[in-house]
C-alpha cells in the first residue's frame, strides 16, 4: 500500500429537525392547547483514532462525511430522533486542522481517542414551547438549525521511540530489517526508501521499541530537494535520534564527516527542537574493514565531530554491534520513563492540608 502522509477532506454535521405546530385533539377535552414537539438533534462527526490504520489514503478516495439529520417533532409532544452520529476512522497520529483557519483541532495519539470536529444543528421548538399566559394557542415553531459544515487537513506523524537519521545508503534500512521484522528495501543505489518504515524491537519478555526508517537527507533538503525533508516530521515525535555514518563510503571522494555535518545543519534549518533532541552516533558498515581499522576510523569521525553523546560501532548487514545498541536504547528509554513518572508524581498536589 502506498504511504500517504497528507490528505484533506469536508465533514458536515446534520441539521437539527423541524419543530411540530400541533394542538390537542380529544373527546370531551375542548381547547386542549399545543403539543406541537421539538425537532431531533443534527447528528456529530466525530474522528476517531485506530490502530490498525497506518496510511491517510482512504481519504483520497472518500472525500466528503456526512452526519444524519434530525427527525422533525410530532404531535402529542413527541420529540423528533437524532440524527445518527459518523466516526470517521484515522491512524494514530494525526494531527487535524481547519484547512481555511491553519488553526489546529487536535492531535491523535492514542488508539480510540476521538476529536469532535462538526457539531450537529439543534432541533427546532415545537409549538408548545411558546405557551404562555397571553399566547395559549401558538403557531410558531422552530425550523432546526443546520449543522457545523468544514474543511479539514490531515498530517500523519507516525509514533515511534527511535528514529533513524543520515545520508541515502547510510544503511538505515538495512538496520531496521536486522533488529525488528520489518522488510524494507535494501539495494545499492540512493532513495531505495520511499516512505517511512516502522520496525518493532525486541529486547527481551515484555521489553520491545519502535524504531523508524525514513529517506535519507542530502544537502539542500530544506530548500526542497530530495526526499527525507518531507518526511523529517515523523521523527519529532520520537525520544532519541540515531544518527547514522557510513565509516566506508562507496564514492572515494566522500568523507563522513563532512556528510554527517551536512545532515545536522539541514535538522537545523527544519526545526531547532528536533535538532536538540537526543542523538546517539553510529557508525555503520564496520564489516568493510579490519576491525582494528574500522575502531581506529570510528574514533576518529567522533573525535572530529565532537560528538558528546553516546556513539556505537556496528555492521548492519552481519548484525555486529546492533545487540548492545538496542540493549542500550531500551535502558535509555526506560530510564526516560522511570524520570517521567518520578516529574508527574512531583507535580501531583499533597493530599494534606495547609499548616496552619
């Protein structure tokens, strides 16, 4: 299935129903009065997140939702049916916003988390509801009023822990597809990968990640060219960065450093907070060289990249090195859970009272 990240589409909600005029009818019961009912409700559209969504093409084929309309109101005070509510089902991570305001609705990131987005009209008043002491025998009633009517547009983050960040070939699907079950293409030319790729790692019982694949970056790319700047918004949700290195480029020219620069200034130029996220170097395609050789050249680039962070040395193709970097990204992970709980514990008010 083809990835699609962007999509937009209408929702209009359903109008309230008509309001009844009616007055009594019985036997031995002169000038009964009016019980003309309310109009139903319009019905919602509501969005709904789910997980076994993972791509906002369905909306290129289905471009408008509708809700129901409210049943208009009866006589003896019988109220008009709502009309029937619509969910519309996205993937989870979508973010919603009004496509003629830019203001955004809301962001789903929880599987079944909703997000109203169209409200329905409200049912008119029936007759009976104008009674009063100087007007007993009313003939008004309210037509209902019509639904929210909107223009919306979907961007799609995927959630992942761990994003995968460099150059085309730096070997980042080949990465993925040796610590998770994802199949991503792997060949020996730039741009094999398309669209983001999510892989699950397995770490051991109960202890697993998510990591995710997207196009390599080339110089340039926040002026538009390539592929990967497109997609760099799907790694803003993620808690650390692996930022990959090809030690043994195929080009002799080529020189890591100077590549793995030009990725960190391009992450810059697209959003200062992602470029100050987490980012562990690793350095790939150790099975290219001696291995006294391919130590030596990896102290080396991080000595002159200056890089403070954690950094690893691992072959993707041989799966050299990538146990312990997944060992090490689960503790980190964990550890980042155990100090979020310990700042929402923090945050919470004493039960006590105030000394007095």
């Amino acid at each position: 299935m083809k990835f699609v990240d962007e999509a937009k589409t209408k929702v209009q909600a359903g109008s309230g129903g008509r309001g009844s005029s009616s007055f009594r009818r019985e036997k031995f019961v002169p000038f009964g009065g009016p019980d003309g009912g309310d109009g139903g409700k319009g019905g919602d559209v509501y969005l709904r997140a789910m997980s076994g969504i993972n791509t906002l093409a369905d909306f290129r084929i289905q471009r408008t939702y509708r809700a129901g309309h409210g049943e208009s109101g009866g006589a003896n005070d019988c109220a008009g049916h709502g009309g029937a509510d619509v969910y519309v089902p996205v993937p989870i991570g979508t973010v919603i916003r009004d496509a003629d305001t830019q203001e955004i609705l809301g962001d789903l990131t929880r599987d079944e988390e909703q997000l109203l987005v169209a409200r329905g009209g409200k049912g008119g008043w029936g007759n009976q509801r104008f009674k009063s002491s100087t007007n007993r025998s009313p003939r008004q009633f309210g037509p209902g009023l019509p639904g929210e009517k909107r223009a919306l547009e979907f961007e799609l983050k995927v959630i992942a822990d761990v994003g995968l960040l460099g150059l085309p070939n730096a070997g980042k699907s080949t990465l993925i597809r040796a610590v998770s079950a994802a199949r991503p293409k792997v060949a020996d030319y730039p741009f094999t990968t398309l669209y983001p790729n999510l892989g699950v790692v397995d770490v051991g019982q109960h202890r697993s990640f998510v990591m995710a694949d997207i196009p390599g970056l080339i110089e340039g790319a926040a002026e538009g060219a390539g592929l990967g700047i497109r997609f760099l918004k799907h790694l803003q949700r993620t808690r650390v960065l692996l930022h990959l290195v090809d030690m043994s480029p195929v080009d002799p020219d080529a020189d890591p450093v100077k590549d793995a620069r030009t990725i960190l200034a391009e992450l810059k130029k697209f959003s200062k907070e992602l470029a100050t996220k987490p980012r562990w170097l690793v350095i790939n395609k150790a099975d290219l060289l001696p291995k006294a050789e391919a130590a030596q050249r990896a102290r080396a680039i991080v000595r002159s990249l200056r890089h403070k962070g954690p950094h690893f040395l691992i072959s993707g193709v041989t799966g050299e090195g990538t146990r312990e970097l997944c060992l090490a990204i689960m503790a980190f992970l964990e550890e980042h859970d155990r100090a979020a709980r310990r700042g929402a514990a923090d945050a919470t008010p004493s039960a006590g009272g105030e000394e007095i």
